[in-house]
DNA sequence: AGGGATGCCATGGGATTTCATGGGAAGCAA
DNA sequence: TTGCTTCCCATGAAATCCCATGGCATCCCT
C-alpha cells in the first residue's frame, strides 16, 4: 500500500466537528501505523503549531517518529531543540481515524483555523495539510509569489538536490 | 495506553485550588504510576525549583524514579549532584490526583508561579509543565526569539539537525 | 456491451458516556 | 469559632458510539 500522500481533496465538515478522511488518504495512514490491522482504527498526530498557524498537519505514526528521533538527536536545551519540541510535542495531539473513517477535530483546533463548513486536504510528503478552504487559497497565492525566477519552461526538477534553510 | 504526554490544555483553577487534570494526561500518570489500578488514584511528583522558575512539573512516577536513579549514579558529594539533589528532592513534593481527576495544589505553590484563574499544561517529553496563560505566553515568545534565523511561515523541520548554542 | 447487483464511501442523526467544573457538607487544625 | 482541606454529589457541554442513507464506482453475468 501506498506510503506517500499525493493530491488533494476537499470535504465537509459536520456540526460535531467530523471530518471524513478521504479513503486514499485513509490507506497511507493505516500502512504507516505500525500497531494497525484490519478493523482496528489508524492512529495519527495532529501538529496545530504555533499561535500564527492557519492549518493543522496530519502525520502518521512513522512519520511523527522520525521527526521525534531527529529532535531527540540534538543537543539538549538547545534552542533550536526547545522550539521544536515545543511545537512537535507542546502544539500537537495525538488521535485516531473513527470506525466511520473520520476524524473528529476538537473544537479548539477548529476555532483555531477558523474551521467551520468545509476542509481542504493537501498532501505534503508524508503528512497532510489541513487548510479552511479560504484560507487555502490565499496560502496557494502566497506559494506562487515565492516561486523564484522560474524561466518560461524550466523544468521544476532542477531544483532537486539544491536546499537552503528556509524559506522566505 | 500512552506513557508519554503530547499537547496543551488550558483549565480553570478554582478558589479551592483544585486543577483538573485533563483526562489524556491523567491516562499517563495512571499508566506510569506501577501501583496504579482502576479506582485509585494516581500518585505523582510535583517539582517546583529553584526561586526563578515560573512554572511547576509534573512528573508521573516511572519518570522520576528514571531521574532518582539517573541522580544516585553520579559520585556522592559533586556539586551537580547536590545541586541535582537540591532541585529533584528538595523542591518537590508527592501528590496524588483526587477522586474527580483533579490536583489540589498547596496556596504556596500556587503563589510561587502566581496562579490564579488558569493553568496552561504544556507537555514536554515525560512531563507536564504547568503555567498561568500570560507567563506561557511571554515563554513562547522568549522561545521563538533565540531562534535566530526562523521567520514566520517558514517550516519548523527545517530547524532538524541545526544545532547552534544553549540557551540561558 | 448492457444492466443489475455489490460494496465502498461520504455524510447525517440519535442516544449514551465522559469530562470539566461548581458547590455543599463533613473533617481538622489553629 | 474561623479558616482550610477532603469527600461527595450535581450539571451542562463536549466527545463517542452506533446505526442509517444515498451516491458512485466496480464487478459480474448474460
């Protein structure tokens, strides 16, 4: 089974704060839980961030343990290690996808990104970004404004295998 | 159940003192606590520092006996072992989470970090760090701030494997 | 290839349980 | 007594469980 999200997919959101988790999202989740088997619920980490954040990040378990590895790997007390931690840990919950394949958002994380009828899942390596569908696409207007110099043409692969630290 | 704590949550202190322990975090100090079973109460380590720590942590009760040992192996008499000592031992006291899943702290404890209204639990690795709303605030900032180079909507991962200085 | 059946999937709703929180009354110390 | 604790109960709100339905895609049989 697949172990990457790929695409995008857009969904309601009912007044108990369900969320369905389209189904090919649902696999990755279940391949990436290594507790999970058939009939038993796939657990997952919602990353809500920091205070200025307008998604929430899905993330499997296999995912959430490298990243917990990673930090784990840096110096403690370093500030670099501190705000992670403080965000993967401090800003992040961990839950499961229901028996009906939802997953049920707190309302506080709903008030959080402001969401109300509708979701807008986009994949992003191995996690999942959850947006209002508003804010979204002004996210999507604010990623084209970044694209670098790109000459009528070019082939994004070029970009492959060179990296800076952040972005702007 | 989960012997790790993940997430934050804020709850109102009342005039009696009593915090409720929300109840994900209250799973893991009844999963850590060995002499723990249904229908008793948890037991757990409150350290409460040195005079400029404006917070209090918890600690389930595997945890700090992981530290006690951690404490003991280190030569009898070295100043980090007392001041280890001094800390672990002597700033800190046993207590129990009550029958409606709250924790009573002592009025002295509650006037060291100045708790009034609020309590914000912040999970930090195998502990429960507990603050006033405002001053977790300010610690948040302080937080973001010693990171030099990290700019809002950049993503936090790019952090991963930067290591750089140790906070004060 | 047509058409029906089957199964998966997104969505909805009612009933039940858990949870955070508030308050009264009984114990205890100063 | 007066002021803290400790125990027990009450309550509204939120979360969870369980079942229902209609649409869509897929499979299978003819």
């Amino acid at each position: 089974m697949a172990r990457r999200f790929r695409g995008s997919e857009e969904v309601k959101v009912d007044a108990k704060g369900r969320v369905s988790i389209p189904a090919k999202f649902r696999r990755v989740f279940e391949s990436c839980d290594p507790d999970w088997s058939t009939g038993k619920r796939p657990q997952m980490v919602i990353v809500f961030g920091t205070r200025d954040w307008k998604h929430l990040q899905l993330f499997t378990i296999e995912a959430m343990n490298e990243i917990d590895d990673s930090i784990a790997a840096m110096p403690r007390g370093s500030a670099e290690r501190n705000l992670l931690e403080n965000i993967y840990h401090g800003h992040a919950e961990e839950t499961e996808i229901d028996g009906d394949g939802r997953l049920v958002l707190p309302q506080k994380l709903r008030e959080k990104i402001g969401l109300a009828d509708g979701a807008f899942f986009i994949s992003a390596g191995d996690s999942l970004k959850v947006w209002t569908p508003e804010s979204y696409a002004e996210e999507e207007q604010r990623l084209e404004s970044l694209v670098p110099d790109f000459e009528p043409g070019a082939d994004p692969l070029s970009l492959l295998g060179s990296a800076s630290k952040t972005e702007g």
